[in-house]
C-alpha cells in the first residue's frame, strides 16, 4: 500500500534534520522535504544529501525571493513594520510564505500532512498553524511538529541527532538556532539566552564588529520611487538585488545589530539577537523621506498603523483581511514617497544625512532663520491669542486654584 505522505519544512538544521527520521517512525509516514530559499545565502550546498540521508524519498528546493521581496518585505517597509522598536521581523514576515509554500507542495504531492520543526514554547508554531490552517481551510491539512510534539531538549535532539550519524553546522559545541533571508536574521539559543550575557561574537554572521568596521565612514544613495527602493548608489537594482548589496554594504559597517528582550505572543519574554543591515538603512531612509513628504496627520496616522501592522504580523496574522487593508492605507501613504537618501554608514551607526524630493513638503522660504525668510510673523501672534483661547477660559474658569 502506498504511504502517506508529509512535506516537511526543512532548512537542514538541527530542528529540521530530526524532524524527518521522527515523522517517519512515530507517523509511519514518506516524507518530503520542502527548502523554501528567501534568500540570505543560508542553506548549505548539501542540503539535498542531508535531507536524504536523514530518510527523506524526496528534497524539494524552490527560490521564492522574488515573491518574498515583493509580496512581504515590500509591504513591511511601507508599512514601517518593527516589532517593539526593535526588531524588523524577518522572521516573522518569512514564516507565512513557508506556510504557502507548504500547502502548495502539499497539493502538488496529494500529501496528508505539512510539517515544520518549530517547538512548542515559539511564536513561528503559532504562525504555520494559522497560516496553514487559513490558507488549507478548504481541505484541512494535518499538522505536524516533531520538536513540540516530541518535546526534546536541545542537548536531546543533539543527541538524536548523533545517533543518526548527522553532523550539524555550529561553532564547537554550540549550536545556536538561527532563521536567516534575505531580510535578515535572528539567533536564538545557548549563552544567547541569558540577557545579562553579551552575544559572543561568533554568533554574529553577517555583520561586522564596531571594533572591525572600517575606520572611515561609508556614504551611500538610495532612491526611492512611492517608497519601493529603486536605486543604489546611482544605480538601478531589482528589489532582491538591491537588498542583498545593501545586506553586504551595511554589514560590512557593522548596521543592523539588535539585542533585545522581547515579549513573545506566547506569553513569555525571551532574549533575541538579530542582524538586519539592509532592513535597518532601507527602514530609515523611508522614515526619512516620510518626515519631509508626509503632512504632521498622515505621519501620526503611520506611526500608529504601524504598530497595530507590526503586533498583527508577529502575531502570525498575515493572512488576514485587516493586514490586507492595512497594506491599502500604506500604499496610498506612499504614492509621493518618491526621492533620494543619503547615508552614513560608520562603525555599527546608520545616519540619514540628506533627503530630497520633488514631492518634499519642506520649504526652505518658511523655515530659515535667514533675511530669505518669507513665514509672516505677525500672524503668529493672532494664531497664538486663538490657539490659547480654551485653555486661558478654563483656567479662569475651573483650574484656577489648584495651579495658583
Ligand atoms: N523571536 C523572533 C520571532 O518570533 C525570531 C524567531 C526566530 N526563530 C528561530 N527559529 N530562530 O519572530
């Protein structure tokens, strides 16, 4: 009889390369591994071996890059999407592509399940199930996750997987967890977990040190064209290209490191250390180009959009209708974020020294100091005696003694 069959998400980690020998003996189901590459470089060129001599009939590989850049990094730019202030959600912004492509390959393959290798205790479970669970609501797909299923500790599933004979990548004996694209990534895990412990810089794998960043500052230029970055340094570039050049420009400058605590949707907090060079310098300049094209309403309508589009994306809700109107307002928002940046790129700091715009809501005639000044400022002084009218009747009227 012919087995059922379970696509498994496999990046070749330690998680993922257990997952496939545990699905089949505890499933008895065939298993196929499913690499959704969103770019970042991260699978090793073994990848395919690994899945197979980890019991995989099959090793699925699809390049999604294209898609990710215009379909989920694009919009969270717009949207100015950051978790926390802090964290720029590559990972959070990356599962429900995964979770697509899942259900895609699940289709493909007339599979009975879908599988990842997140644990019990993450915020990615949260956003496979419901990514899944929304996008296969037709024909429910079972869901499978080894890690929080079986519920094995890290020093377990290294020990798994040494008796499999599977060598994993890590530096000697640590092993830390990381979820890398295009967009960034974050490592989790080991000594990483103790908040008083700085991140030893092994860890680290795309950015430099302040100590290793060149001497001398780096300038760049980016354009803008209604806030999708068309241009680096004079230069035209696909999305996905003009990303991964930043990622190395940046990187090099040491740009884009974050250490946090970080309240999970599972209720936990838990210590994160992230690296996102391109998302950190692109996430500014369009904030920099909304300061001098967006009205004072528009710019506090954005900042408020963008914390309810960040909450909803780690949550795990990026298949949903409020996401998708969300999109719609950043959209419009943008439509005249159209203009170059300037940057300084210099020892792990990233600094907006120039923007300009046909578009720019800035006049120099009003704001100068100089003789050039055309702002009328006898007219201050009305708009002055109006603006203060309610607060002078109510202090005459009601505050009158508590404020002396
Ligand atoms: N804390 C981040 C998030 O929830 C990153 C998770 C990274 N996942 C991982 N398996 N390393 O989005």
């Amino acid at each position: 009889m012919k087995k059922d069959i379970a696509i498994l998400a496999f990046s070749g980690g330690l998680d993922s390369t257990i997952s496939v020998d545990w699905i089949k003996k505890n499933y008895g189901y065939e298993v196929v591994t499913l690499t959704v590459d969103l770019g970042g470089g991260q699978f090793s060129a073994d990848l395919e071996k690994r899945a197979k001599k980890a019991g995989a009939s099959d090793c699925l590989i699809w390049d999604v890059k294209e898609e990710f850049a215009k379909d989920f990094i694009l919009p969270s730019l717009l949207a100015g999407a950051i978790y926390e202030n802090e964290y720029l959600l590559a990972t959070s912004i990356g599962r429900p592509l995964m979770a697509k492509k899942l259900v895609e390959a699940a289709i493909e393959y007339d599979a009975k399940a879908v599988a990842h290798g997140c644990t019990g205790k993450g915020n990615d479970q949260v956003r496979f199930d419901t990514a899944i669970k929304t996008l296969s609501s037709d024909s429910p797909l079972e869901i499978i996750a080894p890690a929080r299923e079986a519920s094995l500790t890290r020093d377990e599933e290294k020990e798994y997987a040494k008796k499999l004979d599977i060598k994993l990548p890590g530096v000697g004996e640590r092993v830390y967890s990381i979820d890398r694209n295009l967009w960034g990534l974050a490592i989790e895990g080991e000594d990483l977990e103790d908040p008083w412990i700085e991140p030893p810089e092994d860890a680290y794998m795309i950015t430099s040190s302040l100590e290793d960043a060149p001497k001398k500052p780096k300038y760049i230029e980016i354009s803008f064209n209604k806030g999708t970055p068309v241009k680096l340094n004079g230069k035209k570039l696909g999305l996905v290209n003009l990303i991964e050049e930043l990622n190395d420009i940046a990187g090099l400058c040491g740009v884009g490191r974050t250490i946090h605590v970080e309240n999970r949707l599972v209720g936990i907090k838990s210590r994160e250390t992230y690296e996102a060079p391109a998302a950190t310098v692109l996430y500014k300049s369009l904030q920099s180009l909304e300061k001098l094209n967006l009205s004072r309403d528009q710019q506090r309508m954005k900042s408020m959009i963008s914390t309810t589009y960040s909450d909803l994306v780690y949550d795990g809700r990026w298949y949903s209708g409020l996401r998708e109107n969300l999109d719609a307002y950043c959209k419009s928002s943008a439509r005249y974020l159209t203009g170059d940046v300037r940057i300084k790129l210099f020892k792990s700091n990233c600094e907006v020294v120039g923007v300009r715009s046909p578009y720019s809501l800035y006049s120099f005639d009003l704001a100068t100091y100089s003789s050039e000044d055309k702002f009328d400022h006898n007219s201050a002084v009305g708009f002055i005696d109006i603006y203060s009218l309610p607060s002078r009747i109510q202090r005459k009227q009601q505050i009158h003694d508590e404020m002396g």
